[in-house]
C-alpha cells in the first residue's frame, strides 16, 4: 500500500506538468501538422478521391450494361380486338357442322368494323428478363476517358496549389513567432540591465554621488519596459492565436515554437541561385492553367465527336407467360396442346440480339454553335497565359527588389544595433565611473532599445520578403514535409 502512495505521490505531479506542458514545434513540424490538419488541405484531397472516382465511373461506362427485370400484369378488362368483318370471321374459324364461320352477324358488310375479344392475349402475363448493352465504337466516350484522367490531374495540381499556399501561411506565421520571441528575450536583456543600472544609482544615491532625479528617470525608464513587455507578450499570444489558426491547431491548446533565427539562411545568393535553370512553368499556376488548357482541348473534341456514328450491341434473355389469371403465372403443368407443346401455365424463354449504328443527321445547328462555344472558350485560355507570364514575371522582378531591398536594410539595421549597444555599454562605463551623466545614459538605452526594434522588423521583413521569393520562383515544395498526410 505504501509503494503504491509512492507511485501515485510521484506519478500523479508528472502527469500533471505532461498535460499543462506546452507542445513545442520546429518549423517542419508546423507544417507538416498543418498539413495534416488543415481543412482546405483535407477538402482538397477529398477532391482528389472524387476525381479518381470519376475516372473509375468513366472507365465504368465502357463495359457491358447488364439490367435484370421481373414484371407482372394482371388486365382486369382487356381490350377489345377491332378488325374488319370479314378479317374477323377468318380469324373466329368455321364450324364443322355448318361449314360457316363461327362468327356469323347478319347485315354486316364484309368491309364493316366490328369489335371482338382480345383472343391474342390473356388477362395475366408476366416476364423476367436479362438485358445487356454494349459500347463498340462511340468516340465521345474514347474523349470522356482522356478527360477523366486530365480532371484527375487538375484534382491533384489543385491540391498542390492550396498546400503550397498552407506552407507559405504557415511559415510566415511561425517567422513572426519566432522573432517576437527574440524580441521577448531582448525586452528581458533591457529590463535587467536598467534594473542593475538602477540599483547601482540608488547606490551612489544613498552614498552622496548621484541626485534623487536621476534615480526616478532610472526607474520610469524600468517602468516603461515592463509596461511595454507585457503589451508585447500580448500581442506574441495573438501572433501564436494565428499560427494556431494557420495549422488548424486546437487554440485551448497550449503551442510553443523552437528554432535559430542564425540558422535561417537571407543572404543574396540564394537570389543568384534561383536564377540558375528558372522556368515559369515550374510554377504551380501555370501547370493549374496548362492542365485547363488540356481540358478545354478535350471538350472540342467531344463536341466535334457528337456528330459521329455509334455503335453499341445489345442482348436481350428471358422468359414469359400468360394465363387466364394471376395465380396460373405461378403454376406449372404439363397438360400441354399438342400443336407444337404449347399450353397455359407455362414460362417460355426467349432471346434477340442485334447492332444499332446511331449517325447523327441534323441537330438544328446546335452542335455546331456547341462546338464554336468551345473553341472559344479554348482560345481565352491561350490568352491568360501570355497574361500568366507577365505577372510571373512582374512578381518575380517585385520579390527580387523587395528580397534584396530587405537584406540592405537589414544590414544596415543589424551595423546600427552594434553601434547601439557599444555606445550603451560605454556611457554605462563612463556614468559608473562618474565621468558621464545619467540622461546620457538613459538616452543610450532608449536608442538601444529603438535600434533592436528596427533590426527585428528588418528581420521579419526579410525573412517574409524570403517566402515571399521562394513563392515566386517556385521553391516551396510542400512534398517535403508531408508525412502520413496522403
């Protein structure tokens, strides 16, 4: 019993710190949850299944259509016969005694209509057959096949576009994170160096060498710090909210993100190296519109093949009867006539085939005015890609002076926040020394503090200006981070 409290007394707080622990993600690992979580991700390739779907329906269409069918008919009153008179006395037969037809009416002409029982058909009759279609030559359906196949293509491109869109929303939310948390870091660095710059004036204060004043710029200037720190880890809880929203992740859930800003690679080679072998139709818009453009072809082509002969073949099996009732459709008997084994009571099979060639002759012009729709259609996808090239390429040119505009100012930032905090840490020297006074300090913390802000956001901004450029010359590669996800 008491190994057992042991277990429980030091199990239950380990458990307890597991379930309130953070969950802490790289980079990769962001993605590849939003990946696997993402709803238009999973939407997508819900679509991809539909797709495949299609196909197998198409590809369903050209094998034998086989339909059974079981039917039974009771007349309650059958129609009548109508026949010429004297049609209907060959039919009614002649009597052996009198040698007259069996139907005799007198004052009926011969060419008089007259209205007679149905004798060619029972009150109940039933049928079960088997019916089986085939496709032999339709080229609509040849066309519908290679469409099927190009459908699914643009299935899975589309996937890939909204991926590749997931990644790059993903990756910027998790940059903001990441440098927000430095900037955190930074507010801390400041709050403890003003806090011991502090202590060390009430020092020289309590001892003679320093004014209460400068004291109190000390300790508003702490007090500032704080009060901005806590504003910013305010606003780092929504930075981590939309990285959250952007993975699809839990937001009751509590995220962290790990990672080096130093191990992010923005620098102007990387530039230089995607300009090496650029093609712009690697990029994810053009191979969207190229498989439309197949598409469009295709739907030509079908409209042009609806003017061509078909030809299908078809088999018809069964079996039939008739009987004076419905319950004789049931029964079988072998009291049979003897002209040929026919008698009531009984199901007979039954069995035709045949070819039907089908050739379209006239359709009121339809089908050409369908056809001249589509070749239009196809011509307007031929001018969006003279248009597809030339925003590429403007994009292209924009992310390239952006990327590049943000590593110089990012540069020069990174050089003024050195310049910064050597200028800080000397009037600290020189004010401790009692050579310098305590404004000249404060106004270096605060120039500090505003040189380390403007290096962040040059950071942020080149390592968005980076997404920004891989977008545009097609480097997002969103297979490399897809793990269980497909």
């Amino acid at each position: 019993m008491k190994r057992l409290l042991s277990i429980l007394i030091i199990g239950v707080p380990l458990w307890v710190n597991a379930q309130t622990t953070p969950t802490s993600l790289t980079l990769d690992q962001c993605i590849t949850y939003a990946l696997e979580n993402t709803v238009d991700v999973k939407n997508a390739r819900v679509d991809e299944q539909i797709a495949v779907a299609k196909v197998r329906e198409t590809r369903g269409i050209g094998l034998p259509q086989v339909d059974a069918s079981v039917g039974l008919t009771h007349n309650q009153k059958l129609p009548r016969f109508f026949a010429s008179y004297q049609t209907a006395q060959s039919f009614s037969g002649v009597n052996e005694e009198t040698k007259k037809p069996n139907l005799d009416i007198p004052g009926l002409n011969p060419t008089d209509i007259v209205a007679m029982q149905q004798f060619f058909q029972l009150p109940s009759s039933g049928n079960a057959g088997i019916t089986i279609n085939q496709i032999l030559f339709n080229s609509s359906y040849l066309v519908g096949l290679k469409a099927a196949s190009t459908y699914k293509e643009l299935a899975y491109k589309t996937t890939e576009q909204t991926e590749i869109q997931i990644v790059e929303n993903v990756m910027k939310a998790y940059y903001g994170v990441l440098v927000n948390n430095e900037r955190i870091t930074l507010f801390d660095n400041n709050i403890a160096r003003v806090d011991s710059l502090l202590r060390t004036t009430r020092a020289l204060h309590e001892n003679g060498f320093a004014e209460e004043i400068d004291v109190d710029r000390i300790q508003v200037t702490l007090n500032n710090l704080k009060s901005e720190r806590l504003n910013f880890v305010n606003l780092q809880n929504l930075s981590l909210s939309l990285l959250k929203y952007q993975m699809n992740y839990p937001m009751d859930k509590e995220l962290s993100v790990t990672g080096d800003l130093s191990s992010l690679q923005v620098d102007k080679s990387i530039y230089n190296e995607y300009q090496n072998g650029w093609d712009f139709k690697n990029r994810i818009e053009y191979k969207l519109l190229d498989t439309q453009r197949r598409l469009l072809e295709l739907d030509v082509k079908n409209k042009f093949s609806s003017s061509l002969p078909n030809l299908s073949g078809f088999v018809n099996l069964g079996y039939s009867t008739q009987s004076p009732d419905i319950g004789g459709l049931f029964k079988t008997t072998t009291n049979l006539a003897d002209a040929g084994g026919i008698g009531p009571d009984k199901w007979y099979s039954y069995s035709t085939f045949g070819l039907t060639l089908n050739i379209p002759l006239f359709s009121g012009l339809q089908r050409n005015y369908q056809l001249q729709q589509a070749k239009l259609e196809l011509l307007k996808t031929q001018n969006n890609f003279n248009s597809l090239k030339q925003n590429i390429d403007l994009s292209i040119q924009q992310n390239s002076v952006t990327y590049q505009n943000s590593l110089e100012t990012l540069k020069s930032q990174d050089q003024n926040m050195d310049l910064a905090e050597k200028v800080a840490r000397v009037t600290k020297i020189k004010y401790e020394q009692g050579v310098g006074s305590n404004i000249e300090v404060i106004d270096a913390e605060s120039s500090l503090r505003e040189a380390q802000v403007n290096y962040y956001n040059a950071l942020y901004d080149a390592l968005i200006a980076k997404v920004d450029l891989d977008k545009a010359f097609a480097k997002i590669d969103p297979t490399k981070y897809v793990t269980t996800a497909k």
